[in-house]
C-alpha cells in the first residue's frame, strides 16, 4: 500500500457531501474548504450572498465541488427550509459543520429578550434542528459526522460572554446528547472549541494592537488563532479516522484554555 493510499483511506472525503453552515466566513469558510479538497461535495450556508458566492467561486475554481444556500439560520422555518434546500444539491449530507454563530456582548445584565433569543436560535437551536432532521438519517445509513464549534467561552467567563457563552456551553452538552442518540450506528458528534481567532466576528477587538499581543500571550503557542487552524482537526473529525471518536470537545486554541 503507497502512503498516498492509506492516508487516503483514513481522511479521504471522496464521495462524501458536507453541509457547513457559516461556511461563508471565517472558521466555516476555512472548513469548508478543507472538506472540499480532502473530497466532499460542499454546501455553505449562510446569510450573505456575496460572501457565499465568492466561497463557491474559490472552491470551484480550486476543482472542488461546492454549492451556496442563502439562509437565515435565526429562525426554525428559515432553519428547516435552509436543510432541505441543501440536502437538495448534492443528496442528504453524511457531514454537518455547525459554524454558524453570533456574539451580540451586551455585558450579563443588559442582555435583552431579543438578545437571548437572536442567540440561542442561531448558535443552539439551529444546530440541534440541523442534528435531527440529518442526524437520524445518518444513523440509518450507518456512517455521519456532525461537528459544532463551540467558543472557550463555554468553559469560563470572558469579556462578557453573557447570552454567547451560555449558548456555547449548552452546545458541547448538544454535542453529547447527540452522540448517546446515534453515535450506536456510526454517527460522530464532536465539538471544535476555538479560543480567540483573527475573523470577522472578532472585528472590533482584532483592531486594538494591545489586546490582540495580550491574547496572544495567554496562549503557549504565542500567538493568536487563525480560521486555517481548524482545516486538519476537521478533516479529521469528518473522516474515517475519527470512528472512535465522539461526544468529545477537541480545543484548537494555542493551549489559551489550559492555563
Ligand atoms: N473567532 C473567534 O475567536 C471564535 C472564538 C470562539 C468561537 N467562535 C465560533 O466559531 C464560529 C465561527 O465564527 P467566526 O469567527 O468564523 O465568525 P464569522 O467570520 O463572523 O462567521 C460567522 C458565520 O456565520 C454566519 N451566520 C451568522 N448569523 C447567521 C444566521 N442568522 N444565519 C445564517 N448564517 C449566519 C455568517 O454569515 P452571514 O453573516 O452572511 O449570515 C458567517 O458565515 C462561531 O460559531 C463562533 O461563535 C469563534
């Protein structure tokens, strides 16, 4: 067996299909293109046309196979129609990336009605609507992964991590009721915990030179994360390779949570 052969019968994707929410941005945008070329056939989902298209542009371009659904992922009928539109493109999804998600940070005693439930929808509800209109599926099939990413802020409190944190940490307990669910028959469910990556959602606080050198210093590694970090821990975590793998959370954070 050539070493091409065998790492590709642990972490090829071929004949694979993923859907990546926030697949148009940042982490999800990193994912999903990590999915593509290790093999999967690829449907982003997101709000943004433009950032979708451009992803779908990059990936074809690339030779991949990839697809975009405009969505907005805050409401459960914008949730659901958003699955069967994408499980539409390339069939029903063996993969689901859950990287769609909000932090409003208004500090803990000014978090509105609105706030909490803009957050809750799109970072907890949206992935747990996802997980049981493709998770029994899978299960059924005999092979699935479903990958959420969390935030640091699910472990510790962290410039007003508010609403945003307790949707997070109610994930990574998402993730291990889905894994009792279906892990049984073939079915993964795992979280990526990120700690303080340079995208967009990060915008405003990636301007201040002095707390981005200030985060970069909590981590070991010395600096801070950047949303290609995460393409090998999700390949993997999408791949064959990670079959005795599930219910975990798996931190991609410079070590910024251990110490
Ligand atoms: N960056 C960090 O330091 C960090 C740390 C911990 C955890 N995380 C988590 O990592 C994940 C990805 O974050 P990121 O940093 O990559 O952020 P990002 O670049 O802002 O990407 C967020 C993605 O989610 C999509 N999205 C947001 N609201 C949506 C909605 N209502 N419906 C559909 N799509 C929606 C966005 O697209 P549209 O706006 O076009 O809809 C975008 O594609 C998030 O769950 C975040 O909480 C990030």
């Amino acid at each position: 067996m050539t070493s091409q052969n065998y790492l590709s019968a642990l972490f090829s994707l071929e004949g694979r299909v993923a859907v990546v929410t926030g697949g148009s941005s940042g982490i999800g945008r990193a994912v999903a293109g990590a999915l593509a070329r290790a093999g999967a056939g690829v449907v982003v989902v997101a709000r943004g046309e433009a950032e979708l298209a451009a992803t779908v542009a990059e990936l074809t371009a690339d030779g991949c196979r990839a697809a975009r659904v405009v969505a907005d992922l805050g409401t459960r009928a914008g949730v659901r129609e958003a699955a069967e539109r994408a499980a539409a493109v390339f069939g029903e999804p063996d993969i689901l990336v859950n990287s769609a998600g909000i932090n409003l940070r208004p500090p803990m005693d000014e978090v509105t009605d609105d706030v909490w439930d803009a957050t809750m929808a799109v970072n907890l509800e949206a992935p747990h609507l996802l997980g049981l209109r493709f998770g029994p599926g899978m299960a059924e099939r005999g092979f699935g992964r479903i990958i959420h990413v969390s935030s640091q802020q699910a472990h510790r409190a962290f410039v007003r991590s508010g609403a945003y944190g307790v949707s997070k940490g109610a994930l990574e307990s998402l993730a291990r009721s889905q894994a009792e669910a279906w892990s049984p028959h073939g079915v993964t469910c795992n979280t990526l915990v990120p700690g303080f990556v340079m995208t967009p959602l990060n915008a405003r606080l990636s301007t201040d030179p002095d707390q981005v050198a200030a985060l970069a210093a909590r981590t070991l590694i010395g600096r801070n994360g950047l949303a290609d970090d995460f393409a090998g821990a999700a390949v993997f975590l999408a791949s064959r390779a990670s079959a005795y793998v599930t219910g975990q959370t798996l931190f991609v954070d410079g070590e910024f949570s251990v110490h």
